[in-house]
C-alpha cells in the first residue's frame, strides 16, 4: 500500500494501548462540550455576551488599581459620602432677605 509520495507502508495492525484510548476519549469529549458551548452562546443575548467580555476585565483593573494604589482607593471609598455631604449643604441660590441692587439696577446676589 502506497500513500501520495509513493512511500510504501506496512499493513500493520494499529496498536493501541488505555492511554491513547483515554486520550482519545478525552478529546471527542472536548470537542462535543466545545459544540455544546457554542450552543449556549447563540441563545444568549448581545448584551450578555458584551457583559461576559467586558465586566470582568473592569473589575480585575479595578481591583489591581486598588492594590497598587491603596490610599487612593480608600479615598475613593469615602468619596460619595463626601459629595452628598456637599450636595446637602448648598441647596440652590441664597438670596438675602430684601433685594439688593446695584447701580445700573442689577440684583445682586
């Protein structure tokens, strides 16, 4: 028996041993769990398969920005509290009690 060089070849028995056969197995488990996968991943929506692509790259940048720079984000932390204690201190405009006004009859504020 002669392969597309011409080379001849041997009609030898194949040999297998547990191990290729284990192999082997493990490989066509692969590729069937490596379909099924793909399966999945139509029945997901855009949104979704955004969302598994980007967050967790978000969230490991976050937190190795939080390990290199620990003072910071524990600043960080706090800083919402301080914005809303901001926020609640002025509300708006303050206007005196009466109108004041200035010479070319502008309000002042």
């Amino acid at each position: 028996m002669t392969n597309v060089n011409g080379n001849y070849k041997k009609n030898l028995p194949a040999k297998y041993s547990r191990v290729t056969a284990a192999k082997s197995k493990v490989r066509s488990s692969y590729q069937a769990s490596k379909k099924w996968a793909v399966g999945m991943g139509k029945k997901t929506t855009g949104e979704q398969r955004f969302l598994g692509k980007t967050l967790p790259k978000a969230l490991f940048k976050t937190a190795k920005f939080a390990f290199k720079h620990p003072i910071t984000a524990t600043a960080l932390a706090f800083v919402p509290s301080a914005i809303k204690k901001i926020a609640n201190t002025q509300k708006g405009l303050k206007f005196p009690k009466f109108r004041q006004f200035d010479k070319r009859g502008r309000k002042i504020i």
